[in-house]
C-alpha cells in the first residue's frame, strides 16, 4: 500500500457502465460531458467522474462518491440527471450496469505520488 495521505470518509459509492450506439457516440459524449460538468458542483457531490473504456471507445464509466443518502437522492432527482436519462433509449443499445455501495463504512482514501507508489512496489 503506497504511504501517501490517508483519510477516512463516510459515503455513497456509485459505479455506472454505459454502451453507447457507436452511431450516437460524439452527441452521447456531449451530453456526458454536460452531465459530469453539472454534477460535479453538486452539493455532497465528493467526486464525480465519466471516463471512456480502455477496451471499448463507446464505453463510459461513471464514478461517483456522495456524502449521504440525501446527496445522491438529489443527484437522482436533479433537472440535469433527469435530461440525461430520458435522453438514453435513443443513445444505448445494451444492458447498463450500476453497482451501488450504500452506507459504506468510512472507506480509506490513498492518495499518492507515482514516486510512492513505486517506491512500494
């Protein structure tokens, strides 16, 4: 384990995959770009990330951290949230997957150099 800071923050842990229709992959991209730009200033909104598959362009992983129960609900009901739902059955072909860590008992949050990291190895 690398040594850098440690913390500890009580949260709610989303992990989301999207395949998006290789047809509708740029405006699809925009209105991730849309979403994440939005939700990131969401208040109790720790972290939220969008990010493409190494394996596959058309993949876009979501990673999102919440402060409670109350954060992520807002987030679930805001109007930008909302607008990018609706927009999905015109955008996605496939089964999504979402794995949520509700209640997570204070998760330890590493952050490091690349030097300690090797360092460690």
């Amino acid at each position: 384990m690398a040594t850098g800071t440690q913390h500890q923050i009580a949260m709610i842990v989303i992990h989301s995959t999207i395949t998006f229709d290789p047809d509708r992959a740029e405006e699809a991209r925009e209105l991730v770009r849309e979403l994440a730009a939005a939700s990131q200033r969401e208040p109790g909104a720790i972290r939220y990330r969008a990010m493409t598959d190494l394996d596959d362009e058309h993949t876009v992983r979501f990673f999102e951290q919440y402060e409670d129960e109350a954060a992520w609900r807002a987030h679930a009901e805001s109007d930008h949230y909302r607008a990018f739902v609706d927009r999905l059955p015109d955008l996605v072909d496939e089964p999504m997957e979402t794995i949520n860590f509700v209640d997570v008992e204070a998760p330890h949050v590493h952050e490091f150099t690349a030097e300690e990291a090797a360092n460690e190895a």
